[in-house]
C-alpha cells in the first residue's frame, strides 16, 4: 500500500508540532499523573512521527522500487512521484531505463579455424525486477565492491547496476563466441552460398540477439538491439589474408580485360574481312591477334613498330 506522499508529507509536520506541544505545555496546562501521561504520550507521538518520516520514497521515471518487508518480496512500485510506504519496508531503487554496452574486439576462431577479431554494440534494459533481484547476486557483488570503496557505499543502486553491466557483458561475450564459430568469415572467393560473418549481417545479428536474450531471460534482462561493429583478421594473419584479397582482385581484374581483349581482336578481324580492307592468311592473322593482345592486356603503354614497306617486308 502507498499514500500520497505531500499529504502524508503535511500529516507528519502537524504531528510533529503537536507531539511537540505536548511534551512543553503538558507541565503548565494539566497537573498531577494528567501531565506525566500527556508528556508521555507525546514523546510516543514523537517517536512515532520519526518512524512515519522514513517511509517518505521518491520515484522518477524509469526508475523502479523492490519491496520487501522483513526478507519477504512484497512487490515492484514504479509509478513517479512522491509517495509513502510503510516505514518497515526496505526499498531498492533500480533504474528501468536502456543501457548501451560497446563491447571491446575479442579474438575468436570462425568456422574455418581462422583467428578474427569481433566486436558488437549491445543495447539492454531491465524488464523482470523480481528475477534481477533474486535470480542473480547482483546484490552481493555491489556490495563487495563498495566494501572496498567507502565513497561508493552511498552508491548503491549504481553498484548494482554495474553488477548487471558486468553479468550482461560476460554473457554477451559468450553468446558472440558462439555465434561467430559457427559461421566463417567469408566465403574464400568460392560463392557457395552459405552464410559468412561479412555478407550475412543482418541474419547473424538476429541470430546473436536471440542467443544473447536466451541467456539473459534468467535475469529479467530484455535485449533491445545487438549488432555486430566490428569484424577483421586477427593481426597475425592480416596481411596474409590481404595478399590474397589482392591477388583474387588482380586475377578478377585480368580475368576481365582478357575478356575484352578478346573481344575487340575478334571485332578487328571481322571488320577488316567484311570491308575488305586487307587479306590476311593464317600466319599474319596469329601475329595480328599476338600484336593487339600484348597492346591491349599489358600494363605499360605501347610503343608501335611503324611497317612503311609492304605486308611482305
């Protein structure tokens, strides 16, 4: 049960001016045992009034309140604003509010075997506070780090979150492991259709998602969003990888102008016979077709061999 707490607020004040007024005037309005028990009953009120003034909570939006009255869950109260509980109930603030999570490389192994660094950004935000309380010790790891802190004693309830920072970080590490095993980093210039880590992002990273919500369910944790940021060779096998990256790009790039090559001498010596420009048997035509593909496939530019004399020379 809550109260209103400015009301509660305005109740508490009254009592305390009234306990108060009773303890001081009660010698010099009433006598005898009349005045010992009023002066008792308002030391009563006063100490009562104490107790009432520690069940004052403040709420703000996408926070929430764990309950619990002597050990015993009572409930979540997350609605903002300025209320009051029962004094004897002990509240935990935790904050409902979504968290990013960047998540530094880490080196793993793909399908293939090959070692690749992986890195992803992970967006979560509590959903069960129940199972975040109870299901994990959050609690005892923020409390053994601010053990060893004592500024970060007041600092509970950031404790705790970096607790959930931390379980959410180690989980996600595994979940990416996995994930990125399973699959190789490309496809080796084979083009067989299966999905690799470089060209399969959006379904690895749903894939990841699922994984990484699979394993933080049993901390109430939701996972609003992982993606995969960051995807390379390990540093010891970088350059490798690259020279060979090079030279399929090389062999594509000669692969093409060889083509073309091709291409325009057959387009040549189609022209020259139907317009009937020059007659050109077997052997010259080799030359011909030697002379164009060394011009037109080579790297350096071509320096002609001008023939002023007749095809026979």
């Amino acid at each position: 049960m809550t109260l209103n707490g400015i009301g509660m607020l305005v109740l508490n004040l009254f009592l305390y001016i009234a306990s108060v007024g009773l303890i001081a005037l009660s010698p010099t309005i009433f006598s005898g045992a009349t005045a010992i028990a009023s002066g008792v009953a308002g030391g009563i009120l006063f100490i009562v009034n104490i107790i009432v003034s520690c069940g004052f909570v403040k709420v703000e939006p996408g926070e929430a309140r764990v309950m619990m009255f002597f050990g015993k869950y009572r409930g979540t109260f997350n609605t903002p604003g300025y209320h009051w509980i029962n004094p004897f109930i002990t509240t935990k603030k935790l904050s409902m509010r979504a968290r990013n999570l960047d998540a530094e490389p880490i080196k793993v192994n793909d399908k293939t075997g090959n070692p690749v660094m992986i890195g992803m950004v992970l967006v979560w935000k509590l959903k069960d506070t129940y199972k975040a309380m109870f299901e994990i010790d959050a609690q005892t790891m923020a409390e053994s780090k601010a053990a060893g802190d004592a500024a970060a004693a007041s600092a509970k309830t950031a404790n705790i979150m970096n607790a959930f920072e931390k379980f959410v970080r180690i989980q996600a590490d595994a979940a990416l492991r996995q994930v990125a095993g399973q699959y190789a980093y490309d496809d080796g210039e084979q083009d067989n259709g299966e999905l690799t880590l470089r060209d399969g992002s959006d379904e690895i990273n749903k894939e990841l998602e699922a994984k990484i919500d699979e394993r933080l369910a049993m901390a109430g944790i939701e996972v609003i969003e992982a993606r995969i940021n960051y995807l390379a060779y390990a540093p010891e096998i970088a350059a490798v990888m690259l020279r060979r990256q090079q030279a399929t790009a090389v062999i594509a790039a000669r692969e093409k102008i060889v083509e073309g090559a091709v291409s325009m001498v057959k387009m040549a010596l189609d022209k020259l016979s139907d317009e009937e420009i020059v007659e050109l048997d077997e052997e010259k035509k080799a030359a011909m077709v030697s002379n164009l593909l060394v011009v037109l496939c080579g790297d350096d530019t071509a320096q002609p061999v001008i023939n002023t004399g007749t095809l026979n020379h």
